[in-house]
C-alpha cells in the first residue's frame, strides 16, 4: 500500500547577504533548519534587480561538501585553482564535488536584467571527504524533460523519472533532483526510497500537498512515505523536487567546509593559513 509523504516543516525563505554581498533568500542553514541531512544548504538567488547580485562570489574555498548551481535566467562564470573556468548559462547546472579542497570563484551575469537561479550544498560522506575535486557540468540542452502523467513535466539533473536518468551521476548519496512544472488542475505522483530524506521548493504558483495549499516561495521538508503527490492550483506551478540517502554521520561546520570532527576543520584552517590549501 503506498504511503504518500505529508509535510513535516514549511521554512520560509529568509534573506541573508553573502559572498561580496549577494543578496539571496535562504532556507536550509537558518536557526529553524540547519541542514536535512545530507542536505547542508539552500539558497535561491532570483533577483529582478541586478545591483543585488552583482558582487559575487569572489575566490573562496571549500571542502568536504557537493555545491549544485542551477540557473533559470543569466550566466554564472566560474574559475578555479584547478585551472577550470566556464559560464553556467540558463537551463544548465554545475555539480561540484569540491572533496579534499578547491578554491573557486563564481561571478553573476544577469542577462537582460534578470540573474535566477538556486545553489545546494550536500554533504560528502567522511570516506570521500578527502577525494580528489571534480565537476559534472551540463548544458541546458543535455539535461532531459519528460512528460510525466497527470500533466506535468519535468527536467531531470539527477536520479530517474518515468524510465528516463539524469545526466549527473556517480554522487554518493543517490539524489534526485528534478524542475517539475505543473499547469493548472495537473497532478504528480513521484515514487521516493522510503530511506531517503525529501525537499520541496515551490518557487511558482500554488500546490496542494497532502492536504495543505501553499503558495510560493516555500521550502517543505516531507515526512516518512514511499511516494508524493502534488496537485497544482489554479496557476501554474513550478518546484524543485530533491531527494537523498541520510548519511547519519556527526557534521563539523566552519562557513565553507563541512567536515566530521572539529579536529578535521582545524586542520583545514591551518593549511589555509599555511597556504598548502587545496592540498596539490
């Protein structure tokens, strides 16, 4: 018998100012909810006004974590201590599993006034927390879209929806993370591994799940289920849906490293002073 997933907590966004001063809405690492493991942030950078997103990102590191850029409107340009650089354009995503250590810069580019887009942070588990840095990069044209029944679509960056796989792969804690759009009256029914921690972030629109009807922008950490269902209202909806295995594994946080012991961000902090960070 399915057991659809009701909504354990509604956040809504707060604004907070990061990197050079970006002005962004966040919703995972608040007081209310520091992180839904192995979920350790959320950010939402929509902004009609480019002054709020102008500064940046400027050269920063990071450790122990997975960062996932995905944009709706705008470019990102991106470079690092690796020797990579590129632009994360409109549609597209960037997963970067930063591992062992990275420094990276990651600049806005609105386009036509407009610059949206969302960053994840989700843990590594402590065995890979060490591992070499990579990306998985994908353009919008590499990411699929799916009719789904009910009405709905979705873009599909990780896991599988309707038979159909998400180009990002070889990420420890199997994610799905989709962009479903649902016109009016539609419905959608995902099936989730009864182990993994579930997201909702509506960004557009009105839903009704599990008997509740909420409006955006929120973000919804979902109950115990095997499935959710999501009935759209009368306007066009569009969320992100994420999923992921709980790594169950003790979190020592210090801004941009996650590590699993106070000793290892110590450790982390000496070689930044030191300059042997990233480690070559």
């Amino acid at each position: 018998m399915t057991v659809f997933r009701s909504i354990a907590q509604q956040v809504e966004p707060q604004y907070v100012r990061e990197g050079a001063g970006v002005l962004l809405r966040r919703s995972i690492a608040l007081p209310i909810l520091d992180h839904v493991d192995p979920f350790l942030l959320f950010d939402d950078f929509r902004a009609a006004n480019p002054a709020d997103v102008l500064p940046g990102f400027p050269m920063h590191p990071h450790r122990g974590i997975e960062t996932v850029t995905y944009m709706l409107a705008g470019n990102v340009a991106h470079r690092d201590s690796i020797g990579n650089a590129g632009i994360v354009g409109a549609g597209a995503v960037q997963w970067m599993t930063s591992g062992r250590g990275i420094l990276h810069e990651e600049m806005p580019q609105p386009v036509a006034g407009r610059l949206d887009g969302f960053q994840l942070w989700v843990n590594l588990p402590a065995a890979l927390k060490m591992s070499p840095a990579r990306y998985q990069e994908l353009r919008a044209d590499e990411i699929p879209e799916v009719a789904l029944p009910g009405g709905a679509r979705a873009r599909i960056i990780a896991g599988e929806v309707a038979g159909v796989r998400g180009p990002v792969t070889e990420i420890a804690v199997q994610p799905t993370y989709l962009d479903i759009t649902l016109p009016p009256g539609s419905v959608v029914t995902l099936p989730t591994p009864t182990t993994h921690n579930v997201l909702v972030y509506l960004f557009e629109g009105d839903i009704n799940l599990g008997g509740q009807v909420l409006n955006a922008t929120q973000m919804l950490v979902l109950g115990a289920g095997d499935a959710v269902e999501i009935h759209a209202g009368a306007q066009v909806a569009r969320l992100l849906f994420i999923s992921g295995q709980p790594l169950h594994e003790p979190i020592a946080r210090y801004g941009p490293f996650v590590m699993n012991t106070r000793e290892e961000i110590q450790q982390t902090l000496r070689e930044l002073r030191a300059g042997t960070f990233p480690p070559v």
